[in-house]
C-alpha cells in the first residue's frame, strides 16, 4: 500500500456533522465510504506510520460507526508496532476527542504486554510536554473513562517529565 493512504485516511476521517450545511450529502458520503475502505484494506504491515495515520485520522466527534473498521485495523497491526505507533502519534491523541484517544488507549492496554511496553519505551522519547499531558490524559481517562476498569489500570507508565 502506497504512503498517500495515510494522508488520504486522515483527511477522510474528519467526517461530515450532521450540522454541516455546506458539505453535500453525496460527499459526505462518499467520504464516509472511502474512510472505511481505506481502514479496511489495512494489513498490519503498514508499520508504526500506519498506526499514527489511522490515530490522527479519528477527528470526528460523530463517527456514525465508520471508526468501527479503523479500531478493528489497529488490531491487526503487531503489538510491538502498535505500541510504537499509538506513542507516535501521542500528539494527536491529545487533539482528538476524548472518546476516540480512550478508545485507542484501550486497545492499547488489551492487546497486551508487547504492545503496553512498546509504547511505554516509545513514549520517553516524546517531547517532555507531550508526555505530561499524554500522562494527565492517561489518568483522565483511568479515574472516570475508558481505563477506569481495574485491568486497565496502571500499566501505561508514563514519566512525570
């Protein structure tokens, strides 16, 4: 698969709202059939780049279930990858809605020991900022969210600073 999948995955994954008036309802659409190819036609092999497009691609607060197929794409990456790539994208995971970043870092914790420390190791390579945040994110959503489940719990371990 060509790289201008990951800039196409991203810009199709900003799906039209339902209170967009200026987007035809044929193109919204048409994207949102496309969003859901492009997530489908992912093998896995695509590497951590692959992981960071399909993150950065979950911008939607309404997804109308097309996010569906780029979470079962997340799965079919191997978990040492998927780790690496979700640390990747740990500035986008703090641009994309709540819902979407606790999704990911769900997955994250579910697919296991490989990809939890993959990700672990990854993210004390991202900028000090970032992981104060990606951090007080974590903690968000481990108090009331996606995380807050005791299996989910204490296992991303991100550095203070």
């Amino acid at each position: 698969m060509s790289s201008d999948w990951k800039v196409e995955i991203v810009e199709c994954g900003d799906l039209v709202q339902d209170d967009d008036e200026v987007t035809p309802p044929g193109e919204a659409e048409r994207r949102w059939n496309r969003y859901v190819e492009l997530a489908d036609s992912v093998t896995g092999s695509e590497g951590p780049s692959g992981v960071a497009a399909i993150v950065s691609s979950l911008k939607a607060e309404e997804d109308y279930g097309a996010y569906q197929a780029a979470h079962a794409a997340l799965g079919r990456f191997p978990h040492s990858v998927l780790g690496q790539g979700v640390a990747d994208a740990s500035r986008e995971l703090l641009s994309i809605p709540q819902d979407q970043s606790g999704n990911v870092l769900l997955i994250l914790t579910h697919a296991g020991p490989a990809a939890v420390n993959s990700f672990n190791e990854a993210i004390r390579a991202a900028d000090p900022d970032v992981r104060v945040s990606v951090r007080e994110l974590v903690e968000f959503h481990e108090s009331e969210e996606w995380l807050s489940e005791g299996g989910a719990q204490n296992v991303l371990l991100i550095p203070r600073a």
